[in-house]
C-alpha cells in the first residue's frame, strides 16, 4: 500500500519539480538581461590609459557582478552542502583568458588526467583549424581541467600556453578549474545500476564537472555548446551551427544535437543554463547526465497518463538533430580508468582534407622529399595534398609561372584537420619580381613592404600557426616565381593543403 501510495502521489510529486525548474528557468533569464545590461555598460566605457587598467577594471567589474548575482545562482549549496564550509568554493580559477564575453558561442571543453594518451591540443587545433578572423572574434572555448591537482592543472596550463600562444592572447581560449574546495567526498556514494564503485564516482563528478563549466559559460555568450578533449570538428562547423541556429530560432526546443554520441555537441541556450544546473546538481548523484537531461525533457512535456510513445513524440519536439554530425569522438581511452572506447558517430562523414583552387601555369620544384603519390603537382592543381618528409633549414618549395604574373595575394595552409601538426614552421613566402630594378629598390631598403632575400628573392610574409596568407605590394610589379624557404629544422613532417594565389590579374 505505500509503495501505490507513492505512485498515486507521483504526478504531484512532478508538479512540485517542474515548478521548480520553471522558477529556475524564469531566473536564468533575469540573470542573463542583467549580465548582459552590465557587460553592455562595460563595453561602453572610455578607453582606459593602458590595456593593464582596462584588464583590471574588467576583472573588478566581473568580481562585483560575480558576488552580486552568486546567491541566485541555482541553490549549490542546498544539493552540495560540503561548499558552505569554505566560501569561494563555487569561483573558478581563472588561469589564461581574456574574461571574453558577449559572443554568439561558448564552447565548453571539460579535461581530465588521463592514464594514457592525452587528446586536449589535437581537440582545440581542430575547433581552431579553419575559424575565420570575425569567427575567432565571435566565439570563446572554455577549457575546464577538471581537476584540484596544481601540479597537473598547472601543466595543462602551460601546454595550452605553449601550443595555442594567440589564441589564448586574443581571448578565443580560456583555462580555468575548480576551487580545491569543490569537489565532495566520493568514498560515500551509493552504487546503483549495477554500476561498480569507481564507475559511480566518475560519472557523478562528471555531472558536477559539466555543472561547474556550464555556470561559468552562462554569462559569456548567447549559446552554449558542450563538447569533450577527444573530439575533432567537421570544417565549416561555426557556420553550419548559426545556419541552422537561425532556422530554428523561432521554434521551441531545449537543445540541439550536433553529434550524435553522448553528450557531445549538445547546443543550449545560455539562459536555459541555470535551470538545467539546477536539475543535474538535484540529482547529480544517482544517474549520469545524459540520463538526467532526458528526464529534464521528461519532466518538461510528458504527461504521466499517457502512454510512452506520446511522451517520446513530445521530447522529440525540445531536441533537434543536425545532420551530419558536426563532432567526431576520436579518443580511445577513456576518461574512466581502464575504459577502452570505440565511440564513432556514424553521421559525422569524411573529413575534406585539402581544398583545390584553379592556379596559374607553373614549374614546380622542391629540395622536400615527397610521400608516397602526395606530389606537390597534385597539390597545386587542387586534386591532393603535398605531403613531404621533415623538413631542414634551407629546404624549400618553389612554384616559377610560365610567364610573369600580377600576383595580388596568396594564401598556402600547412596541416589539416586530421593532420593538423605537420605544418610550416618558421617559414617565409618570398617572391622573385620580374624587374630588376625592384630588387635593388628592397635591397636599398626603399620599399618598407619588404625585405631582401637570397637569389634576388623577396621577403613579403611567413607562416603563422600553419597559415601563410597576406596581399603582394603593387610595387613589385609582375612576379616570375613564389617560394617557401624553410629556416630551421623541424621534428615533424609537413603537409600542404591549400595553395591559392589569389587576384591573378591576366593580360
């Protein structure tokens, strides 16, 4: 009779739930207009003296906010009691990051120590790889190092600083992690599901990790996008997800699905952010967090006297899937110690792996041993990638027109999205003008575009994080050759994926 008792009260039981979520959800909103009311004003102010008092004036004006709004934040402190004893507990450790804010996407990248091979670099090159100047201007990823171990939160730190320095400069990347004080004790956890002890606390602290990273992204951006440190990213993926972003815009529903694995690609609206926290900190210790975000979408529409087929057509409606997939999982080794995952999205496709443009006649010549059928001819006529073998100082690719040509830009990517690290490293483009007496004009030092070479060449650009790219000076007149110059040795292969002469002018 208790147990008939309880079901009978089941549907006030929701009620009382889903009324409490709503409340969440109506705060979350006020929470959002007033953050961003404040972040407007911010922006607004006059320019500060120096960059140093615009960084501090920031952080004091996001501390204010921060203490201000903390205690409307979802009750942490009622579903995680341990963090009363330390106050602070919930502020994140702001490690790198320019405090970015105001963007249309916040990714979320959770890492943790992992036993075997770590994927982190490889994952942000890949969401970084074909981003757009006004792209990487319009989003922040947030990596979370989920962990309270300084010395591995400070050695993930310093990989990112190491192997991202612009994109941690311009603001695009942010480090932070939790208050030593966060995490509760786990050696008390019930096991449930037939789930092994140590399985039941990796999942619970992920639904606190998840919580954790999704209250410091509210504030940030319009939209929210959870992702993990093993994944690689469709190219073009920023603007696939604003498309269809605007074609759902008008519609009701709680998230969209960009991959089909998990928890992967999972896009909220920012303002949804703290009722959802609010769920998954409620229930953080029982189940694991793709089911509680089911029972979100459960608890919202399902209506307990009808049957489950209604109650599936109606979560149908607050979930919306893209396809194809926009994220693939590409680690093999788990976060969860001894865990081997063969995770594939069978949605996300093939990646493209070079980009063919149309180029003019040209001799083609390198001192780079090629890879297998991977030739730079391929390569220049849009049908391959160039693939040589490690280069050394003074190697270089040559490229010599047919006939002399009025070059107005270029562009060569090194690397792809599969293959991102075997790029051009410390690497010049230089041309060979046709007239002589330009050549003497640089080497004079009359033309401030650019610098003397060796061979009669000159020096108009170099590679940056894989990309050569910039406009040639009219001055130089007509170009007869273009040349990659290598300056250093390099651990690493490279791969030329894109060559692109840009705005040749024929006669």
């Amino acid at each position: 009779s208790t147990l008939c008792h309880k079901c009978y009260n089941l549907p006030s039981q929701l009620h009382l739930v889903y009324e409490r979520l709503l409340r969440a959800e109506q705060r979350g909103e006020v929470l959002s207009q007033e953050l961003l009311k404040v972040l407007g004003q911010l922006q607004n102010r006059s320019i500060a003296p120096s960059n140093l008092t615009i960084s501090n004036s920031s952080a004091l004006l996001e501390e204010r906010v921060l203490r201000r709004l903390l205690p409307s934040q979802p009750n942490a402190h009622i579903y995680l009691p341990h963090l009363k004893e330390h106050e602070g507990s919930l502020k994140p450790i702001v490690h790198l990051g320019q405090r970015r804010t105001g963007v249309s996407l916040v990714l979320g990248v959770p890492t943790v120590h992992r036993q075997k091979q770590s994927y982190l670099v490889n994952t942000l090159q890949s969401l970084l790889y074909d981003l757009s100047t006004a792209e990487r201007k319009d989003i922040v990823i947030v990596v979370f190092v989920a962990e309270t171990n300084a010395t591995f939160v400070n050695a993930v730190v310093q990989t990112v600083q190491t192997n991202l320095p612009d994109a941690v400069r311009s603001g695009v990347i942010e480090v932070i992690s939790p208050s030593p004080h966060y995490y509760p004790d786990f050696s008390n956890l019930k096991e449930t599901f037939g789930d092994p002890k140590e399985r039941v606390r990796w999942r619970t602290k992920q639904n606190l990790d998840y919580s954790f990273l999704m209250l410091y992204a509210q504030s940030k951006g319009t939209y929210y996008v959870q992702l993990e440190d093993d994944i690689v990213a469709k190219q073009g993926f920023f603007q696939s997800m604003k498309k269809y972003i605007a074609q759902v815009l008008s519609e009701e529903w709680l998230f969209l699905e960009f991959s089909q694995l998990g928890f992967i690609g999972k896009l909220f609206r920012t303002s949804d952010l703290p009722m959802i926290v609010e769920f998954f900190l409620m229930f953080h210790k029982d189940k694991p967090i793709d089911w509680l975000l089911d029972h979100i979408l459960w608890v919202k529409v399902c209506n307990p006297e009808k049957d489950l087929k209604h109650c599936n057509n109606e979560k149908a409606r607050l979930k919306r899937a893209y396809k194809p997939s926009l994220f693939q999982h590409v680690g093999l080794h788990s976060s969860l110690p001894g865990k081997i995952q063969n995770l594939k999205d069978k949605d996300f496709g093939n990646q493209v792996l070079f980009k063919g443009h149309y180029n003019p006649p040209a001799e083609l010549s390198s001192s780079l041993e090629k890879y297998l059928s991977h030739t730079l001819e391929r390569a220049y006529n849009g049908d391959d990638f160039f693939w040589g073998l490690t280069p050394k100082r003074g190697d270089y690719i040559l490229i010599t027109f047919t006939t002399p040509q009025a070059v107005k830009g270029y562009f060569f990517r090194s690397g792809n999205i599969e293959t991102n690290g075997d790029r051009f490293y410390n690497t010049t483009v230089e041309v060979l003008p046709n007239n002589n007496s330009v050549k003497e004009k640089v080497t004079k030092g009359e033309l401030a575009c650019c610098k003397t070479s060796s061979d009669g060449f000159v020096q108009i650009g170099s590679f940056k994080n894989g990309v050569a790219e910039g406009e040639v000076d009219g001055a130089l007149g007509e170009i007869v050759a273009i040349r990659l110059l290598v300056h250093s040795d390099s651990d690493v292969w490279v791969l030329l994926s894109e060559v692109n002469h840009i705005h040749i002018i024929y006669k």
